[in-house]
C-alpha cells in the first residue's frame, strides 16, 4: 500500500473494514493474489481488474458491490470520505 492508503487504513483501525494489496509483478505473485481473492469471496472483481494498477477499490461484502474506486491522485481527506460513503458509516 502506498503512503494515503497506509494513512487512511491506520484511521480506519477498529471498523470492519480490511485493506488487500495485490501484487501483479509476477506470474507467482498473481497466483498468490488471485488465491486471495478467491478466498475473500471477491475472485470476480479482482478478475475484472487485473492488472490495473494505481487504485483501491472498495467493496461491499454485504452487498457484493464495488461502492467506490479511489486513485493515486487523491489525498488521504478524499479517501477517507469515499470509504466511509461507500461502506454506509
């Protein structure tokens, strides 16, 4: 995770939210990512968005919904507001 995503998680401790990083660098690293997936439940989406890089999407597990896509360009402020709309806090 870079810099905001670190921020924005450490602001987040304690709520059910849980941050996954995917690493595309190599066959073996998407094998591990894809396992990830598959064992989150979110196979699917990260299927549909691999092997796009700089963005974190967030995703409802209650409603099996992406609710927001936040990119590299925005700062830790942003982020925190799109996390909190997206998982109805």
């Amino acid at each position: 995770m870079g810099p905001i995503a670190k921020e924005v998680a450490a602001s987040f401790d304690g709520k059910s939210v849980r941050f996954v990083t995917f690493d595309f660098t190599s066959d073996e690293t998407k094998a591990k990512g894809l396992a990830e997936a598959e064992a989150l439940g979110v196979a699917g989406t990260y299927a549909k968005n691999a092997p796009m890089t700089g963005f974190a999407l967030v995703y409802n597990t209650k409603t099996q919904n992406v609710v927001a896509k936040l990119s590299a360009d925005q700062d830790a402020t942003a982020w925190s507001a799109e996390l909190t709309k997206g998982l109805g806090d």
